[in-house]
C-alpha cells in the first residue's frame, strides 16, 4: 500500500516561507519517479504546483515561479517544496502526489495522494 504523507504547513505572514515535507512508503522516490505537489484553495479546484521528474524534469506552476522549488532526497525517501515570498493567494490545502511512472507524469498521470497539509498565508 503507497502511503504520502506530508508536514511542515501552517500559518505564515506574507513575504514569509515554508518548507513542506513528503515522506513516502510503499513508493520510492528515484530517478525513475514522478512526484509533485498540488494544490486546492477553499472553493476552487485542485492544481498543480510544483513537479520532478526522473530527478531532473522540473516543471512549476506561473504563480509560483520564482519563489517555489520542488526537491526530492532519495536516501531519506522524501519531497520536499521550499516556499518562499509566499502571499495570501498561496493559502490553500497542499497535497504530494506521485505518479506510477516517471516516464508518464501528466496530471491525469498521478495515481497517489497524501492526506494534505495546510498552508495559511496573511497580509
């Protein structure tokens, strides 16, 4: 059973920053892989953040270029995403994702979610 489960949210002011965590089990993460970070403000839809692929595809929201990247350390098994300048617009729900290949890593790609955790930004 593939189980990502993220850390590190909370409650900053704007211009602040972040680092959330994934830690994985029953998937690992390697230069074969295909993880990311998404997205969901209340009342809208889910979107994606932030992507690697085979350990060096990167790809990154507009909003979020710039000030976000998306790293993975494979002998801890884990994703990470440094969020900094972050603004009230960034408050949402976040979630890692994982594909089940990292030679397929389009949205409809992704196979495996986290639970979420909460990013709250303030002006």
């Amino acid at each position: 059973q593939v189980q990502l489960v993220e850390s590190g949210g909370g409650s900053v002011q704007a211009g602040g920053s972040l680092r959330l965590s994934c830690a994985a089990s029953g998937y690992v993460f390697s230069g074969g892989s295909c993880v990311g970070w998404f997205r969901q403000p209340p009342g809208k839809e889910r979107e994606r953040v932030a992507s690697i692929r085979l350990f060096q595809y990167t790809n990154y929201a507009d909003s979020v270029k710039g000030r976000f990247t998306i790293s993975q350390d494979n002998a801890k098994n884990t994703l990470y995403l440094q969020m900094n300048s972050l603004k009230p617009e960034d408050t949402a729900m976040y979630y890692c994702a994982a594909a089940e290949r990292g030679d397929r890593c389009l949205d409809n790609d992704i196979r495996y979610w986290g639970q979420g955790t909460q990013v709250t930004v303030s002006s």
